[in-house]
C-alpha cells in the first residue's frame, strides 16, 4: 500500500504521560481511567481510538451513502472501546452504534453500514483482531 498521508504522534510515559502529533495540532494529557485504577484526570488511548474509528466509519458510510445515492449526511457513529484481561495481557473490543436518518429503511441501511464496514481502514485493521459489533439505533 502507498500511504497517501501519514499521521505521526509521539507518547512519553505511557498511560500516565502525554500524547502529541507532529503538527501540534494534538497535545493531550493522558490518565488511566478510573476503572483500571487511575484518577481519570486525563484522556486515555481508548478514548482516542474511539474518537477516531467513529469519525473514519462515518467517512466511509457517507462514501457507500453517495456511491447509492442515499442521503446519509445526518448519521451518527458512536464508538464504544472496551479494554479487559485477555489471556497474559489486555484485548480490545468495540461497539459501533450507527444512528441513521428516518428516510433510511431498515434494510438498505444494515446493507450500507455492513458495507461501511468492509470500506473503512478501521474496520480492515481490526478484522480479526478485536471484536466489532456493528448495532443499528
């Protein structure tokens, strides 16, 4: 594959240091959350990546929405990273909650979500590698 852009951001002392991209434009403090036992006084990298994978999945349905010229523009994708023990370490799955517009029949927008899915560069990195449950609202 040619990378047609590449994202570079540099993290220093894992979950309890700091994350920033090489334009600056991110310079976040990083926590643990409370529920893995820090104060929560920061973001962490789920959040992140489920910022990032609800933005990219709702790149790639509005693309399958024009490529059928269906109106998706008012949809929202809702990402939800889970992290737990998985074997010796840790294991990630993920939720993503796809609310689409009234206009959109039940079964043209399971086909243009499950098509979705198949488009974004989440989703093909993360196929068979974390569980991804595709929900429609």
């Amino acid at each position: 594959m040619d990378a047609l852009y590449t994202a570079v951001a540099t993290a220093t002392h894992g979950r309890e240091g700091r994350t920033v991209s090489s334009d600056g434009k991110i310079d976040l403090g990083l926590a643990m959350p409370v529920e893995l036992g820090g104060n929560g006084q920061g973001t962490n990298p789920e959040q992140l990546f489920a910022a990032g994978y609800a933005a990219c999945f709702g790149s790639a349905l509005g693309l399958v929405g024009r490529q059928a010229k269906v109106d998706l523009s008012d949809a929202a994708v809702t990402a939800e990273v889970g992290i737990g023990k998985q074997g010796e370490g840790f294991g990630l799955k993920v939720a993503l909650r796809v609310e689409l517009p009234e206009s959109v029949d039940e079964a043209t927008g399971r086909k243009l979500v499950e098509q979705a899915h198949q488009v974004c560069p989440y989703s093909n990195a993360t196929r068979g590698n974390i569980e991804v449950d595709l929900v429609i609202e």
